[in-house]
C-alpha cells in the first residue's frame, strides 16, 4: 500500500514548475499590483522601472492581443487592471526581465496616480450599499412561519467565521513557451488545466486548440488553485507570446499570501424552533458570504453553502437566504468543503445555542435530528444509504460517551485554571460537483509493445494521492502488477475539456473512466487470447495477476505474451473512455433536485484544554468513525482524513486572515497567519473505518474522501467553548471563528475583572 509519490517527495526528487529544466535564456516575470483596495487609474509611469538593466518589457492591458478577462462563471474579472482597481494586490503590470529579482526591482518603480474610491470590506456593508454579485437565492422546505408559531423554544443569533489562507507548499505559477503557429506550451500548478487552457486561449485571442497546458503534479491546491491559478499561466503565456521567449512567473510567498483569494469569510443569522423533546422544528438562516472584489467561484461556494445548512440533519422547515457580496478583498475562491463548513458551522452553533438555553445536553439534540433514510434536504433530494446514524453509534460504541464526559468533569472539578472540553461533529456532505455538467471526465490508456501501460486522465495529483487510486482501479482490471502502471501528466492535448481536480470528486470521475478504458482493451485482449488458445468462449478468459486463465485453468500464456500476440495481429493497444456521473440534476429556478450522487458520512470527537488564565489550548484527541466506502487506498484516505481534521481545526482555532479598513491583509507571513504544526496537532487521532459500508457509486465501491473530513475541526471551536463555559458558566463567548488565545481571554475577561470561577 505504499504511495510512491512520498517516497520522491522525501527524496526531493519530485519535481514542481520551479524545479523543471528551462531552457537557457528563459525570462522571469513579477507581477506589479495595485497598492490601494479601490480606485481609478488616472497614470502609470513605467520610465524609470524601464530603465533598470535587464528588464525585457512591462505589460500592461493595452498589450492584450484578446478579451482582457480571466471571470469563470461571471466575466467580471481583468487579467490585467485597465481602468479601476478593486482590491490590493490586483495585477496591473506583468515584469518580464533577465531574472525575478531584477523583474520585482523594476516593478517597485513603477509609478501610479490614483483617484481613491471608498473601500468595503464588509460583507453585510457590501449588501447594504447593494454590492451583490448576483441576487440573493433562498432555498426552502415547509413553512418556517407556521412552524415557529408551534415551538416551545425559539433562538436567534449570529454567526462569524474567518477566512483561511490555502498555504500550498508550492506558491502559484506557471512557465510557458512559444510553439510554431502563433500558440504556447504552459507548464502549470493548477488544478484545473482546462480552465489555465480556456483563459489563456481568451487571452491570447486564439483557439484553445493552441494552447496545450500540462500538470506533472502541483505542491498542494486545496481548491486555491482551481481557479486561481489560471491568471499567473496567462500571463506567462503573454510574456511568452510577445517576446517570442520562454518565460517564467512563480509567486514569491508574500506575493501570493497578498494577492490570492481565500476561503469566504461569512457573517451569517439563525433562527431555531424546537419542541421540549429538542427536536429542531423550523430552521432560518441568512449568510452573506464575503465574496471579494470578483465573482471567480463564489456563487458556486454559496450554493454549496446552500446545500449544507442542515448539515446532517433532517428540519422539515426550513429557510436560507444566501447573499454573495462584493467587497474589495481579493477575490475568495475555493478551499476545501467550498462553503459547506461556513453552513454547518452556523447550524451546529443554534442547536449549541438552543442546548445552552434550554440546558439539554447538544449531543442529544444532535442525534434526536439526525437523517434518516429517505429524509428530505431543503434541495428536494432523499437521502439514500444513509449512514450518519450509524457513524454515531459505531463511535459511541467505541468511545462511551458518557465516560468521556465524566472523565472531562472530574477533570474541571479538580483544576481551577484548567478546564476540558469536548464536542461532537456529525458530517454528511454531498459528493458531486454541483454544477451537473462538471461531473465528467475521460481517460486515454495505452498498452505498449511491452507490456507497460500508459494512463492519462483529468485528475491532478496534488499530494491527495489520485494517481495511486486511478493504478488501483487498472490493476483491479488487468490484475498486472502495479509497476507495469504509469500514470501521466494532467495533459489538455491527451485528455480534453476536463473538469478541474475539485469537490473531492477526481478519484472518483477519472476511476470510473479509466475502468471503462482499460475493460475496453481487456475486451479485445481476451479475444486474442481465445483466438490464441483456440477457445470458442472469449468470456471464459480472465487475467490472474499477469497469467492468462481459462475458466480457472492456467494457461502458458502470460500479458507480456499476449500483448505481444495482440501487436502483430494489428490489434489497438489504445482506448479512450468518458464518464458523466447518471442521474443527476439541479434546477436553479425552482432550487429542487437531485444534485448529488451520494453523500459522505462521519462523526467525530474532539477533546481540548484551555488555560483559561493564559488562553491558550490543546487540543487532546480527535475520534472519528468516517465512512470511506470500501476504500481503494486505506494508507491514502487515513492520511487525507487527518490533514483534512487539521486543516479543519486550524480555520476553526489558529488561522486567522485580518484586513485594515484599507483593505491590507496584515497577516501576509507565517510570523502572523500562524497554521497547526506538528506541535499543535493533537497527539491522539484516531479515525475509524465504518465496517462494511460498500458504495454503489464509487469505483470498486469506494467513496470520496478529500474534503468531508475538514469539516470534523468545527468540534474543535465548540470543544473550546465548553471548556471556557466550565471556567466561568455565565460568559457570553460569540459564535466566532477562529476562537484564538486572544478570543479566548477576551471572553473570558472582557466583561468582568473578577474572576469567579464556574465550580
Ligand atoms: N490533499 C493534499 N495533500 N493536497 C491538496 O491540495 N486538496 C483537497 C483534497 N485533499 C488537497 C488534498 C481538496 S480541496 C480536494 S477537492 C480534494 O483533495 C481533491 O482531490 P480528490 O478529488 O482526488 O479527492
Ligand atoms: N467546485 C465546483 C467545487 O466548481 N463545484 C463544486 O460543487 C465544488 N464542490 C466542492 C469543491 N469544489
Ligand atoms: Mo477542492 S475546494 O474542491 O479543490
């Protein structure tokens, strides 16, 4: 079970775009950004930055051949600021010189006259003065009016939760060089090199078909480079093609922590209706999303936002408003659970809310409300194999609650400064992009004369491990060993129109692709093999790790053999397979249907201790029961659910983005944006396999994995939380994220002086 990709990353033998040979005479780029969050451009003065020794040439976007417009879902979006700036760190310049430090002198010279426009950088201010990037969209089921009208008990209150800054290992960039007929060659770290090829084309103002972008492998994306990565490839490709030069743009950390969208803050209300029993009634909610300077792929997070507002819950009334606000931030892009947590955060805090209130213990309210099988989302969907309600069972049979919370208690009534916390996190997440025509993708194999075998597909292997599971799945089929299996670069001239490596969705589109392939050319190898052996029956031909079967006879005939045999009788060693996801759809004028193949299931537990004189905390232990289907690569999906809970509780705790009014982002290094090390991380994480638990929907059963379990660090917030009501019962901590060590003490003292313990 070992993921070859580690053993080279530790050898440092893995190459990334930095590491790639260029050719001699290759020029380097920096990219000039806008200094000021919002305003018109009335001059640029270039003189004396073109003067420095070196420098090859300062585009602006009056040298754009094309459409200066890199917007995905909304072309609302420059490549390079023509007119107006609307956030700092927008590209108004590109700095093309011998080398990167020449190219960034250079653009610190450049000068500009601005007339200042008034910046927002408040969500709820944006939709106060109208700043919305498309109307807001209310999803509904039942009748909240009536249903509250009915409730024993009704909380409202308010929600924060931060941005996070994606923090790939590699920063953002791309080298491109020119090709016979006026077209570029991009070597990119994207996620999506379909969307780096479709921008780039636009850009340039010729067809996509000379534009070939290839991904050998990127450093990390977590979704910041699904859309995000495509300006630095373009504007690569636009040096490239104007100077007639190989050129080379990489962003240096600052640079790209500044200028690079991150997951949307949202600043959002609840309102919840509950009987006695602490069953959840009726549900509103209202979020408004900090959305940036440009839609890029916010409309889409808010969907999802949408999506999971009830989280693993069935309410069967309910109503969420989502507004997608225009602010002068960088544009905030994708990241990991892509708006579902910025919803499940705002559920999980009423149902703490009502708990609190209603003093009923929130573990109870959380699995009274849990789905059931054929239960209805606000979207219209049924939950089918549903399994959320096992997950919990399984985890308390494990891990008795009710002993943990003792174990907790006795704790806080013997430390004074100390306390303990724990909380609990039930996770369903819907597995599909929810824009239906993404759910597609196609693989390209190749069985050479010698018996190895080429697999090119849409996925990227970005350290989640993809190309492991897409080997699994064409050795399940051809039963060879895995060494004869190479998987390819992410290439658009191989594999076309692809759908960016996103919504944990790649193992599974690409499998199912390369499943289809490689049973195509198994079809055809198992004739030749019946011809060979003299067979009537080719169906009674099978593949027994590298022999050729009879029945369950054992023939002289081995793979090598019979590719051979298959080569001189002019068979195709090639075939080329598309998967689209069935039965699944959405219609946006009714916000009904049935979006989602299925859905990702787990429930964890998170334990901390706050020092509740200095504010700091330890998270002690996660436990979680996931399910992961039956798993193509259990070392790989164990080890994509403990950087997911990490990455979780790292939004949740420590990772905080902060702007000036200006629009600055002030924690633009890792001396201020602080993210869990290994020191941080808890020393105890166990994550369970739910036994038995096959996915009709996945390759060979399996299921997705990458982003659900981020979704598990929320417990980390309400874990803190409880630990800080034990230090003092009456304080009113705000649901907002992240709960720093500064949050933290100003809860705790910022309303009283004395200190009085809660027991
Ligand atoms: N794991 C690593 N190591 N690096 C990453 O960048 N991205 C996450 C997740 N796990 C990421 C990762 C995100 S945001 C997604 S959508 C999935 O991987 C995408 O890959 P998959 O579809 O193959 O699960
Ligand atoms: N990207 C996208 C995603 O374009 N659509 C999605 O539904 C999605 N979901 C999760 C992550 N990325
Ligand atoms: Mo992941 S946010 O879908 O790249």
């Amino acid at each position: 079970m070992k993921n070859y990709d580690s053993i080279e990353h530790v050898r440092g033998e893995s190459l990334f775009v930095d590491d790639q040979l260029t050719p001699i005479g290759t020029l380097l780029g920096y990219v000039a950004c806008s200094p000021i969050a919002h305003g018109r451009i009335k001059n640029i003065d270039m003189t004396k930055a073109l003067n420095i020794k070196g420098v090859k040439a300062i585009l602006t976007a009056k040298d754009i051949p094309g459409e200066n417009q890199i917007g995905g879902i909304i072309k609302d979006e420059e490549l390079l600021a023509d007119k107006e700036v609307h956030f700092v760190g927008q590209p108004i310049a590109f700095v093309v010189a011998d080398n990167q430090i020449i190219a960034h002198e250079a653009a610190e010279l450049i000068e500009y006259d601005f007339e200042k426009l008034p910046v927002i950088t408040d969500p709820r201010k944006a939709a106060e003065a109208g700043e919305l990037i498309q109307p807001p969209r209310t999803f509904k089921l039942g009748n909240t009016d009536e249903a509250f009208a009915k409730c024993d008990f009704v909380f409202e209150g308010k929600v924060e939760s931060g941005g996070q800054e994606h923090l790939y290992l590699e920063t953002q960039g791309a080298f491109a060089y020119p090709v016979e007929g006026g077209g570029v060659k991009i070597f990119s770290s994207t996620q999506g090199p379909t969307a780096v090829q479709r921008v780039t084309a636009r850009i340039l103002g010729i067809p996509m078909h000379k534009v070939e972008v290839d991904v050998l492998r990127i450093g990390g994306g977590f979704g910041g480079k699904e859309d995000q990565a495509s300006p630095w490839a373009a504007l690569a490709a636009l040096g490239a093609k104007i100077l007639n030069k190989p050129v080379k743009l990489i962003l240096p950390r600052q640079q790209d922590m500044k200028i690079t969208g991150k997951r949307h803050p949202y600043s959002s209300d609840f309102k919840i209706g509950l009987n006695k029993e602490g069953e959840i009634l009726a549900y509103e909610a209202v979020f408004y999303q900090n959305a940036g300077a440009a839609a890029d792929l916010s409309t889409a997070v808010l969907e999802r936002t949408l999506f999971h507002c009830t989280n693993s819950y069935f309410i069967p009334n309910v109503k969420a408003t989502a507004y997608c606000c225009r602010t002068n931030l960088p544009p905030n892009t994708a990241f990991r659970g892509f708006g579902g947590p910025q919803g499940m955060f705002v559920i999980e805090s009423a149902i703490a809310k009502a708990a609190e209130e209603m003093g009923m213990s929130t573990v109870e309210i959380q699995k009274k409300n849990l789905l059931d099988e054929g239960d209805e989302f606000p979207y219209g969907q049924r939950i089918e194999h549903c399994r959320i309600r096992r997950c919990f069972t399984e985890l308390e049979k494990k891990y008795n609650l009710y002993d943990i919370k003792k174990r907790v208690d006795d704790f806080n009534s013997s430390n004074k400064m100390y306390k303990k916390g724990f909380a609990v996190m039930p996770v369903t997440f819907g597995i599909s992009f929810t824009s239906t025509f993404m759910n597609q993708a196609s693989a390209l194999v190749h069985i050479y004369t010698d018996g190895s075998i080429s697999i090119s597909t849409a996925a990227v292997e970005m350290g989640q491990g993809v190309n492991e599971k897409i080997r699994a799945v064409a050795q399940k089929v051809f039963s060879v060993n895995s060494e004869r299996i190479k998987i390819e670069t992410t290439n658009t001239t191989r594999v076309a129109n692809t759908s960016p490596t996103a919504a944990s969705k790649a193992a599974d589109l690409n499998g199912y692709a390369t499943q289809k392939a490689c049973e195509i050319l198994l079809g055809r190898l198992k004739k030749v093999a019946a011809k060979e052996l003299n067979i009537e029956q080719h169906n009674n031909i099978s593949i027994q790790q590298e022999i050729i079967f009879n029945k369950d006879e054992k023939t002289d005939l081995t793979f090598d053999k019979l590719i051979q045999i298959a080569y001189f009788d002019r068979i195709s060693l090639s075939a080329q397979a598309h998967h689209a996801t069935p039965h699944i759809h959405f219609d946006k004028t009714k916000e009904k249907g049935q979006p989602f193949a299925y859905h990702a299931y787990g429930v964890g537990i998170v334990e901390a201790t706050v020092d509740c004189i200095r504010g700091t905390y330890k998270i002690d232990s996660v436990k979680v029961i996931h399910d992961f289907g039956k798993s193509l690569h259990p070392v790989i999906d164990k080890g994509q659910a403990e950087g997911g809970i990490i990455q979780g509780i790292g939004w949740m705790t420590m990772e905080e983005v902060l702007y000036n009014e200006e629009g600055q982002l002030l924690t633009n290094a890792l001396s201020t944006y602080k993210i869990p090390d290994i020191h941080f991380s808890p020393d105890d994480i166990q994550v369970h396999f739910l036994e038995d638990a096959p996915n009709p929907y996945g390759p060979f059963n399996s299921k997705a994995i990458g982003e659900p379990p981020l979704m598990y660090g929320i417990a980390a917030y309400f874990a803190i939380r409880n630990a800080m009501k034990k230090f003092k019962a009456e304080c009113d901590i705000e649901f907002k994220a992240p709960m720093t060590p500064e949050r933290v003490l100003l809860s705790l003292y910022q309303k009283t002086t004395v200190l009085k313990p809660a027991n």
